[in-house]
C-alpha cells in the first residue's frame, strides 16, 4: 500500500502560480519548502498587502486633512460671528448726550439711496429723527433726496410703483427731522413740499 501511495505522481500546489514540477507525492514535502514559486507567491502577497495599508493609510490621512480643514473654518466662522456681535453690542451701547453710532444694520457707509430705496432712506432718517449719527454726512444724504424728488418732479415713466407716497413720506420726514440738515437745506425742501401741496 506504502509503495503504491508513495508512486503516485503530484503537480506543486503552486502550479498555477507557474511551478513547473511533478513528482511524487513523497517527494512533494521536500519540494514544497524550497519551491521559488510558492515565495514569489508569499511575496506577491505581502507587497499587495503593503499597498493595501498604504492605501488605507493615504486614505485616513486625507479624512484626517479634511476634518482638520473643517475645524479651522469652524472656528473661523465662529470668530467672525463673535466680531459682528461684539460689533452690534457696542454701537447699542455707544449712545451719550452728545453722539450716536448708527449700527451697521442700518447704515452700511454708502450713500446709494436713489428711486429704488427711497423707503429705506425714510426708515433711517426716522429712527434716529432728533439725533443724527455723527457718522452720516448730512449733505450727502441731502443730495440723496434732492436727486429722488427731482426724479419724481421730472416725472419719469420708469419710477417705481408707489413713487409718489413714498417721497412724500421722504420729504415729510425730513421736514420733521431736527439735526439732520442745514438750514437752508430745509428751506428747500419745505419748498418741494409747498410745490407739491405736502405741507398741509
């Protein structure tokens, strides 16, 4: 039984691998251990491991960026979010007898009032009627509302709907505001609203 199981011819367990060799079965334990292809093999394996890792590394590194990443503008967001309320926090707080600090909200620092925003120039003129925002140059926006009444005196086609009511309320405002122009500036504009029959 011995010879006849020890006679019986193997291929390598690496024949697909590329292992060449035939033998006995008996001979096949020798074989094994000192098969190139069964290394090549371990090898092959190892290295596709290796790359594995690195990937896998690459790929935690990557997330590891990207959270940091989102920290940071997190954090930046926040600090922006801290400046503006602290910002806001100061101007309410920053009212005495003598000056006013209009908050952002409401003023930007631009003077674009024009036919499309009169509303808006109203609004500001009116929350603060009887103590102008030292930080509002008052003939600038005196030139804001003589061009806006000569719009709607030029009475173009393209002015807004509501046009009309809205600069009286402009104008009527004004008249009523007591810091806000000079007085020659008032007396044009009480003018504009004799013209328009307004100043009854």
């Amino acid at each position: 039984m011995y010879r006849i199981w020890s006679g019986i011819e193997v291929k390598c367990v690496n024949h697909e691998e590329g292992c060449s060799w035939t033998g006995s079965i008996v001979d096949f334990s020798k074989h094994e251990k000192s098969c190139q292809q069964r290394e090549k093999g371990n090898t092959l394996a190892l290295k596709e491991r290796v790359i594995e890792l690195e990937i896998e590394n690459a790929a935690a590194h990557i997330l590891m960026c990207t959270l940091q990443q989102e920290h940071e503008e997190a954090e930046e967001a926040i600090f922006r979010l801290q400046h503006q309320c602290s910002e806001a926090l100061t101007c309410a707080n920053a009212v005495d007898e003598n000056h006013v600090i209009v908050p952002k909200l409401f003023f930007e620092g631009v003077y674009n009032y024009k036919r499309e925003n009169v509303v808006q120039l109203s609004q500001l003129i009116s929350r603060y009627l009887e103590n102008k925002p030292v930080n509002i140059e008052s003939h600038r926006i005196y030139q804001c509302v003589a061009n806006c009444y000569s719009a709607l005196k030029s009475d173009r086609r393209d002015n807004p709907a509501h046009y009309y009511d809205d600069m009286r309320m402009l104008l009527t405002t004004c008249a009523a505001s007591a810091t806000w122009f000079s007085v020659r500036q008032m007396g044009n504009m009480n003018a504009w609203l004799a013209e328009r029959g307004w100043n009854h």
